[in-house]
C-alpha cells in the first residue's frame, strides 16, 4: 500500500500496526494538548474516517475530532485531515 502526500508533505507513513493498516503522522502532533482515554471511530462513507476523542469514557467530554478524508475507497491517498 502507498501512501501518497497530498498536503505539502505533511504526511509520512510510519511502520504498519498488526493489523497491517499504516498509521499517519502530521507534521506536528495534531492532538496536542488534548487530553483523552477514550476514542471513538465513525466510517459515515467510503472515503471519511472520524475520529472522536473523550476524556472520561465514550460518555464523558468530547475533546476533539479528527476527520480524514481519502480522495477514493481505496484509502491510499489522504486529501485532508482536520481536528475540530
């Protein structure tokens, strides 16, 4: 699997977890200064991921959510990525 940088090099593919997806890395820590336990993760279409990330359990506060965007179902490009 490739994992190209659509995002100024922002982005770099780090070694595969045992469930062989890749985990990416933003330039900076994008949850940094969030504090969580627990994390939540939503697929609402082929292309998004959404995670939610809440300190106190998935019913305590809700600290920040990450969206990454793909450009298709393929998940080998990243479009965007964005903390809310």
């Amino acid at each position: 699997m490739a994992l190209h940088d659509l995002d100024l090099q922002n982005f770099e593919r780090l070694e595969p977890n045992k469930s062989a997806r890749y985990v990416i890395s933003v330039g900076q820590n994008i949850l940094a200064g969030v504090e969580f336990d627990s994390i939540s993760v939503a697929y609402p279409n082929a292309t998004t991921e959404i995670f939610t990330y809440y300190a106190g359990g998935l019913s305590g506060t809700l600290n920040a959510t990450v969206t990454v965007v793909y450009t298709d179902a393929t998940k080998e490009d990243v479009s965007t990525v964005e903390r809310t």
